[in-house]
C-alpha cells in the first residue's frame, strides 16, 4: 500500500478531516458521553470532557504515522464533529480494518454511509489497499445495513469476539476486495485437447492446485504424486483414447485441466478437474465442464459421473450448481451424477 496519512476527504455533505484538540467538548456531547450511541462500541461513554481530551490524544499523537488513519466527521453546515470513522491497517495482506460512531441525533440520515463509502474510495483508489472489512454487533442490524449500502460484502459472525463489562458479544463481518471495487479483469481462456507439449506446465497447475485442495483434507489423506497422476492422464488419453481438456490462458500456460474415461457407450467419468487457485472465479471450470457435455453428446453418453472426497467442499458446490444430483456417498467420498438430455 502507498501510505498517505489522515488527508482531508470531503463529500457531498461532510469534511473528513484530523482531530484537533478543541474538538473535544463536542465529541464528548455528541457521541462520546452518549450511553445509547455508545453501547456497540468497544469503550465505556465518557464521564468527563477530560476523558475525551485524552481519547482525541490519542488520535492526534498517531498522526505523525504516515500509516495511521482516524478522521473526525464533521457536516458542512458545521465545524463541529459528530462522530469518527478510523482504520486498524495490516500492511502484511494490505487490509484495513475500519470501526466507526455517530451521534444519535444524526442517525439514519446518510453521514456515516456517506464518510464510509469516502473512506472505501480513498483506501481502494489511493493508498491501494487490498481488502477492506468492518464487523458490527449483530444487536445493531443498522450497522450492517450501512456497511451493505456501501458495497461491502458479509462473510460470516465471529462468535464471541468482543468482551465489555464480562459480556461477550458475536461481531458481524463484512469485507471489500479491490477486485469487487473495481471489478475482476477479464482472463481470456481457450479450451484445447490435451498435447504433449503442455506436460511440464500441467505438472506445475497440478501442484499449485492439489496445494490448494489440501487445505481441506485432513490430516490422513494421501496426496498422490504428481508423477503418478500425470502419467495416469497421459495413459488413459493415448492408450485408450480418453478425452482431456486443457484450459489455456493469453500466454499459452495450462491454467486449469479436466479428464474423462469412457466406462460404457453411455456412461462417462470425470477424471481430475483442477483449475489454479489464482484463476479461481473466471468460470473456467464451467468451461471445461462444458466441452466435456458436448463431447459427451456427440458420442452419445448419456451420464456423466463424479466422485470426490467428502471434505471437498469446493466441489460439493460447484457440480450441484451444474445440475449434478448426489447417486450415492460414504464416509470418504461422494458420486454425483448427472444426466444429458
């Protein structure tokens, strides 16, 4: 990320600017004493303007870090704040966590919508974080309709992750990725039968992807090796005459794989469908899945079969969403099949 420090934003209707020591007596009427508008947040109200000094201290002192970031949220009608929106930022994932309050007088009003979507804009546009994510006590369903206003997406509930007063409470997560902000470049695939000089690069895609399936697995699962898999493939497919796509991207490297074997006139197996983690998501799946249907047409198959491990839950999401229906399943794997029509 390219730190900028607290800069000024500005929107439509707000200054987002530093905090300054005189701001003080408004934070502490506005928000900061306010036992309501306080409650989700992680702090006790304030009891004195002297312990909101000290917070706005805070605050001040960090802003000699070009990697801090805490802005007052002040409208332009005014120069006083009426709340805060700050960042945790975690420079080893280019992430920035965001937290932030506002007087009840101003809520449901569009001030915290609008400061948040401004500070999405600058995390994304100038400083080129990778991710930016808030969480929300799921008691304050507001806060999270703020957060899905502004884009950000929900990925689950941590459970009891925050402790006030011996309470412990869930938090609500929502995330943006620099890739949903300004949407996925587009990867240009070609599906082509499988050839021989392509036997190095598919011992790399099987590498990073069989890396990647692992993380499922559990302990006991034996990884076949690489070898051994590669050859199987190129046995079946010269031998005995066995259909295998190739997905190929602009540079002409193998990016993902599908195999088949033929077992009857009308039954056909899929065999090692891996698509590169870092290609994920480009729908090259569905394209390799969708040569093996129309090679499987014209010779007249009928089913199409599967099976995988129990713990792939990748692919527990993927065939079903393509029309593939569970036959029968174990405690290790599951077959799923699917009928042309």
């Amino acid at each position: 990320m390219t730190d900028k420090g607290t800069t000024v934003l500005e929107t439509e209707r707000l200054i987002l600017r530093r905090f300054k020591m005189s701001d003080a007596e408004a934070m502490f009427r506005n928000l900061y004493s306010d036992v309501d508008a306080m409650r989700f947040l992680p702090w006790e109200p304030h009891t004195t303007v002297s312990e909101t000094e000290a917070h706005l201290a805070g605050y001040i002192a960090g802003y000699e870090r070009q990697d801090f970031y805490a802005w007052a949220i002040v409208p332009k009608n005014s120069d006083k704040p009426i709340g805060f929106i700050d960042t945790a930022v975690d420079s080893t994932i280019n992430a920035i966590k965001v937290d932030y309050g506002i007087g009840k007088p101003w809520w449901h009003k569009g001030f915290t919508s609008s400061a948040l979507s401004e500070l999405i804009r600058f995390s994304f546009e100038e400083i080129e974080a990778n991710r930016v994510y808030a969480t929300h006590d799921p008691r304050n369903p507001n806060s999270g309709k703020v957060m899905e206003k502004c884009g950000m997406k929900y990925e689950g509930t941590l459970r009891q992750t925050r402790c006030r007063k011996g309470e412990y409470s869930d938090r609500a997560m929502y995330a943006l990725l620099a890739e949903d902000y300004f949407g996925k470049p587009e990867i240009k695939i070609s599906i082509v039968p499988y050839a021989h000089k392509y036997h190095d690069d598919m011992l790399f895609c099987f590498l990073s992807a069989k890396d990647a399936i692992g993380r499922y697995a559990p302990k006991q699962w034996s990884r076949p090796t690489l070898k051994d898999d590669l050859l199987e493939i190129e046995e079946n497919y010269t031998e005995r005459g066995d259909v295998f796509y190739l997905a190929i991207d602009e540079r002409d490297r193998v990016v993902g794989m599908i195999g088949t074997q033929t077992v009857s006139p009308t039954d056909l197996w899929l065999k090692r469908l891996f698509i590169k983690p870092e290609v994920k998501c480009h729908g090259i799946g569905s394209k390799l899945l969708s040569s093996v249907e129309n090679y499987a047409a014209e010779k007249g198959v009928t089913t199409i079969h599967t099976r995988f491990a129990y713990w792939y839950r990748e692919a527990a999401v993927f065939y079903p969403a393509k029309g593939f229906v569970e036959a029968e399943s174990n405690e290790h794997l599951r077959h799923m099949v699917k009928r042309l029509e």
